[in-house]
C-alpha cells in the first residue's frame, strides 16, 4: 500500500509538473498535447454533473499503441457521475479538493479526502463516484494509460 500511494504521489507530482510546467512555446511545438472541456451528464437531472477538462495528451514513446492522459475532474457539490468503465485503461486518481465517494464493481464504497488516491485496474466497472459533499466542491487529477485512440470514459446509459 505505500509502494501504491509513492508511486502515486510521484505520478501526480509528475503530471502537475508536465501541465503547469511547459511554456506556451513547448505547448504550440506538440502535436501530442490536447486540451478541451466536456461537461458529462449527471445520472439524475436534480443533481450537477462533474466536468472534465484534459491536460496533457501524449503517445508513451517507449510503449507502442500506449497513451498518457492527465485530466482535471470538478464535481461541484452534491454532483454525482453515472457508473462508467474506462475500457482497457488504468487509471489513477488523486483528491486535490474536497472529498469524493468511489466505488469498484466487488470492492467496497470508500471516501477518498483530499491528498489521497486510488487505481482502477483495465475493465473495471466504477459503479460510484460522487462528491461526498453537498455544499464544497470536490476536484481530482486522473491519469489514464490506454490504448491509444480509445475512449477515456463510457456511461452506463441504462443507470
């Protein structure tokens, strides 16, 4: 569990680094990195939407078909996501605000606070995820490894 949350903190120390770090010359000189924001829709129309904006975008050189995304999730409060999966990606996320409630299809609900992370394995059907607030916003940074060219995320229409 510590080897996890290191490898963790280094990650999104890196990630930090990457966005916030690159002049605007390094940003318009790559092809690689792509930024736009998508609000998701809300499983419940009485309830906010999370919104998502990418970072940084980047084929991993020395992982053919393999690509890195950062991300910024806002889930303003009481905003709660419809259950999705995101296809064969790992993904990580870390709180930077706020707490959220997240759930894996076969492992327990858990609130994450601010400062601490989780991993979604390939596959997995992440069946919760909300802020756990119904009056602070709650903000995470999430990193996705995919194949490159897949969709990052896939609502469960049906929930």
């Amino acid at each position: 569990m510590t080897r996890i949350r290191t490898a963790g903190a280094l990650l999104a120390g890196t990630v930090l680094a990457l966005a916030t770090g690159c002049s605007s010359a390094d940003q318009d000189a790559s092809a690689t990195i792509r930024a736009a924001a998508t609000t998701i829709s809300a499983p419940n129309p009485d309830r906010p939407a999370e919104a998502f904006k990418s970072l940084f975008q980047q084929a991993l050189p020395n992982v053919e078909g393999k690509t890195f995304t950062s991300a910024i999730v806002d889930f303003p409060a009481d905003a709660k996501a419809l259950p999705h999966r995101h296809g064969d990606a790992f993904v990580y996320a870390h709180v930077l605000e706020g707490s959220v409630r997240s759930q894996v299809a076969g492992s327990p609900a858990r609130t994450y606070h601010k400062g601490e992370n989780w991993v979604e394995q390939p596959e997995a059907h992440h069946i919760l995820t909300e802020n756990a607030s119904a009056t602070e916003e709650a903000k995470l940074l999430v990193v996705f490894i995919s194949d490159t060219g897949d969709e990052l995320k896939s609502d469960d229409h049906h929930a």
